[in-house]
C-alpha cells in the first residue's frame, strides 16, 4: 500500500485513526499492529510470512539476550546475537540477492542453473535491519528486554515506517512502546508534515520523473549533454524530493500516533564536502552502519590505514544494500573514494562556515550527480555511456525529453532546484512544524489547505507512481 495512493489515503488511514483513538490505551498497540499486518499485507501478499519471521526470531533471540546479560553469560549473549544476525542477513541475502548471484554465475559459464526468480519482499532491507538493532542494544545493555510479543511485534511492523524507512533503532522507540503522548497539538503538527511531505512526493517528484525517466530510457548514445544533464538534474530532484517526502510522511503519521521518529534528511544537496552530505542523506542508515558496524570494527581509532579499510566496508555494504546490481556497489565504491580522500587530504568540514562554501557546495553537489547516475542506470555499461554523454559537447536532446516539459514538469523543476541554492540550515519539514508567529501558523495552514486537498486531488485522478526505495 502506497501513502500516496487512494486506498491509503481514503480508507486504511481514517480506519486506522479512528480506531486508534476510540479504543482505550490497552488495546492501541494490538490494533496498531493489525493495521500494520494488513497494511503489509495489502502489497506484499504472503510474503508477510517473512516480516513475521524476522519478528518472532528477533523476539526469542531478545529473550536469549536478555537471559545472558542477567546471568552475566557472555555466551547466550553471542548465541543471541549470532542468531539474529545469521537469520536477518539470510533473508536479506536469499530474497535480494540469490537472483543476481544465479544470473552472474550463469554469464561465467557455470552451466545453466535451473532457477524460478525470487519476489523480493517490500521493504526487507529496512525491516530485518531494523529488528536486528533490537538484539543488539538488548546485548549492549541499552534497553530492556521486551516482555509483551505484540510490543515489540508493534516496533518491528509499524507502518508508518516499515517499507522506507526510517530506520529506528530500538533504543530510540522503546519507551513510547509503552508510553507515548497523544494530544491535539502532536497530531495536528504531524497532519502538516504529513501534508508537507505528501505535497513533495506528488507535485515536485512524480512531475519530474517523466523527464528523468524519459532520459535513462533513451538510448544514451543518443543523448545530447543539455538532454543528459537535464535528466540527471531530474532524477537529481525526484530521489530527493521522493525519498524525503516519505519520510516526512512517515514522520508525521508517527505524530499522529503519538510517536516521535528520528529525522531521515536534513538538506544534502546544501553539504560542503561528501562526508558533510552523508550526515544529511538517510541519516538513519548511515547511523545504523556507524553503530553497528563501523565503530565495531574499529571506526576510526585503529590507525589510519584500519580506518580507511573500515570505511570500505561500510560503503562496499551500503551501496550493496540498495540492491543485487553492480551500479550499487560501484556507487557504494565511489561514495567510499570520496570520504576517503577527503580524510586523507582533511577537506571534510560539515558545517555552514567553511571556507569557500558556494564552490563547495557546487563541487560536491556534482559529485553527487555523477554517482546518481550510476545509481539509476541498468548497467555499468549504459552508465558509462550515460556520464559520456554529458561531458561531450554538443549533440541534440531528442524529442522523447522534450516532450516531457509541460508546464507542471517545468515549475516542479524551477521549485526543485530553487530548493538547492536555499541556506543549508533551512530544513522544510522542521520549518512547518517548528516556525513560531503568524508567518509559522500562515504556512501550516497553506499546508493544510491548500497542498494537502490538491495533492489529494492528483492522488485521487491516478496521477502517482511508488516511491523510488520500495524497491530496496
């Protein structure tokens, strides 16, 4: 089921609000969690089974944990943890990656190996990261064992956040489990981040994604550099304006519920160096690797030659983890380069004072670009010719580009890249929400009348697509 769909918005939301509210507090967080299965249910079908397993596997390996760390036995600790692990990244590994692994063996010449494609389950790479946090911070001492099932079957399946993010880690959600604050202010505030990030997906993302989807469908042998850059500059927009507005979505339908999620975005395209852009862009997975995997191994306080093989790995693994293609992990490879050499030559500053901020900001801004396109191409090959593309001069933007400029794509574009020369401290989402004073109060109210009906109105004429990391 899609947010910004018309049996989300309609039907399943006012159903889910409104039993939420007239049920009394005992019984919130089972309805919670059967609105939350059928919301799965409703686009992954019997594949809810694996959700359910990541679940129920993550809670008996808490309770391995929880047993250990109160007997002081390290090694129920490890069984658990172990356990969670191995199963978690089994999942993830099979559902999400056994396709490519027989198609790459297959080209090697490996014989022809009899394979029926694997249905990759919504959302698995944030759920089973997600329910693996809880063993881990159980292990480290950070929280409680969770004794209720549903409790912590609520945490895991949670709708709001389950298919994109954000990751929220247990340590940051186990008190409002069981106690959280509903008030009509709460909710009213996530209602308009709600609008603000609905309004983002359908007016500035699905307008521009014909010209960005209309450029990687060309043959990029044929593209012209203006045709090539301006669709990079689409997608450039699309991911942003796609990825962040389901956050802010998600964010505030948590609100609504009485739950407060951790911020997934905080303005990347206004980052100084590319470590400054990968502490503003899914911030909730760069936290993930950096707690749990990078600081583990070792982070940065081993020497320098450790920490740059650390950093490898975290984004050999990131790029990976956005999908079973080797796009990903050249792009995962080429995010790592760039941290790297920043470390080496110390240019990473993340912060607005930094010296030559404009240039900056423009250097790592393309830098983006460039990896972009290695994220959206098929192939290696077609990205490649793609990059070319854009760095020969000359050649004609075909039609099936231009043809994509109508006035809703043209604004959406002007909206989109007005929103990248803004200050870097001028996060929207925060904005909405947090501007006190009438010039706040004359902002949510545009939010709430005005984008919210007419994003409904184009949700409600079919005029929507998925979110860009459904996918992932």
């Amino acid at each position: 089921m899609i947010f910004s769909s018309v049996t989300f918005l309609f039907f399943f939301l006012p159903i889910c609000l409104g039993g939420y509210y007239l049920l009394g507090w005992r019984f919130r967080n089972g309805w919670l969690l059967l609105s939350s299965l059928v919301f799965y249910t409703w686009g992954g079908g019997a594949l809810v089974s694996l959700l359910i397993v990541s679940t129920v596997v993550d809670y008996a390996m808490g309770w391995v944990v929880a047993s250990g760390v109160a007997s002081g036995n390290r090694r129920l600790v490890h069984i658990g943890v172990t356990g969670s692990v191995l199963v978690n990244i089994s999942l993830l590994g099979y559902f999400k990656y056994a396709n490519f692994l027989v198609e790459q063996l297959n080209s090697l010449g490996f014989g022809d190996i009899a394979w029926t494609s694997i249905v990759l389950p919504i959302g698995i790479s944030f759920f089973t990261f997600q329910s693996m946090s809880y063993t881990i911070d159980v292990s480290r001492g950070r929280v409680e064992h969770l004794r209720n099932p549903l409790d912590f079957g609520l945490y895991v399946t949670l709708f709001p956040q389950l298919v994109a993010g954000p990751i929220v880690r247990f340590h940051e959600i186990s008190d409002q489990l069981q106690r959280r604050v509903l008030s009509f202010e709460k909710f009213s505030l996530g209602a308009v981040r709600f609008a603000h990030g609905l309004a983002k997906k359908v007016l500035i993302a699905d307008s521009v994604a014909p010209i960005a989807d209309a450029a990687f469908q060309a043959g990029a042998s044929d593209l012209g550099a203006a045709g090539a850059w301006l669709g990079i500059a689409a997608y450039t927009i699309q991911i942003y304006f796609d990825f962040s507005g389901y956050s802010d979505m998600a964010i505030g339908l948590g609100n609504m519920l009485g739950f407060d999620f951790p911020e997934n975005f905080c303005r990347p395209y206004s980052a100084v160096s590319m470590t400054d852009f990968w502490r503003r862009w899914h911030i909730t997975l760069s936290n993930w690797f950096r707690d749990y995997l990078y600081i583990p191994l070792g982070g940065s306080r081993r020497g320098g030659a450790r920490t740059i093989i650390n950093l490898w790995i975290v984004f050999v693994l990131t790029g990976i983890w956005h999908g079973a293609n080797w796009t990903f992990l050249l792009w995962g490879i080429y995010h790592g380069a760039w941290l790297i050499t920043e470390r080496l030559t110390g240019q990473r500053p993340t912060g607005a004072g930094a010296s030559w901020a404009p240039l900056r900001r423009f250097i790592v801004l393309l830098g983006v670009m460039v990896g972009w396109v290695l994220f959206r191409s098929p192939d290696i090959g077609f990205a490649a010719e793609y990059l070319g593309a854009m760095f020969s001069p000359g050649g004609i933007t075909p039609d099936v580009i231009t043809d994509t400029l109508d006035t809703r794509a043209l604004l959406a574009l002007a909206a989109g890249i007005a929103s990248v020369l803004l200050p870097g401290d001028i996060v929207g989402g925060l904005l909405v929400t947090g501007w006190q004073g009438l010039r706040g109060t004359a902002m949510r109210l545009a939010e709430i009348a005005v984008a919210l009906p007419y994003s409904m109105v184009i949700v409600a004429s079919g005029s929507f697509s998925p979110f860009l990391y459904y996918q992932f």
